[in-house]
C-alpha cells in the first residue's frame, strides 16, 4: 500500500507563514490550514455549529473563533471550549517535497 494513498496536495509550505490561515480546495473540499507555535492544523473550513467559514475568523492562541457566533474551538484537540463532544473535522497532513498534502478520503 503506497504511504502517500489518499494524500494529494494543498501548498507549498513556506506560502503558511507563521500565525496565519489559508483556505485551499484539495479535491473539492475547503480546507483551512493554519500554522500557529510552528505547528500546522488542517481542518473543515466550515464551523459545525452553522456552518460558517472559518477562514473569516481569528485565531487566539490555539483556538479558532467562529465569525459568525463567535464559538471557540481548540485546534489541538478539534473540540469547542463549551461542549467538548462538539467537535471539528481534522485533517491529516504531511510534509514532503516542501508542500503541504493533506489526506482526503474517498
């Protein structure tokens, strides 16, 4: 089985500058990837609450807030600060060939 199945690419990593979002499409799927403390989260650019898009929200640490209700979710656990089983979609990444791949499932 090939180590890369399922991964295809998002971006070039030096274009995630350090304390920044960018919203890429990998496969059709929005997908916001953020580099915060040197580390990088993919996830669902979509809040599970209403569905509105994260790439219009700020980052507070590792915490990501809604624009549109202000719901605070940690990126390191996917899970929203007041309902824990709330949670969002994470995507697995990668680093190789200086690009970022993020893991689609079909």
């Amino acid at each position: 089985m090939d180590e890369m199945e399922d991964f295809f690419p998002a971006l070039e990593e030096k274009e995630l500058k350090e304390g920044t979002m960018k919203l890429v499409s990998v496969e059709d799927t929005p997908i916001l990837l953020i580099k915060q403390f040197g580390q990088i989260f993919a996830i669902d650019n979509r809040c599970p609450h209403q569905g509105c898009g994260f790439s219009g929200g700020n980052l507070d640490g590792t915490v990501i807030v809604c624009p549109c209700h202000d719901w605070r979710f940690d990126l390191r656990t996917a899970e929203y600060e007041k309902e824990p089983m709330m949670k969002l979609m994470k995507y697995e990444w990668i680093i190789k060939e200086g690009k970022i791949w993020v893991r689609i499932e079909e």
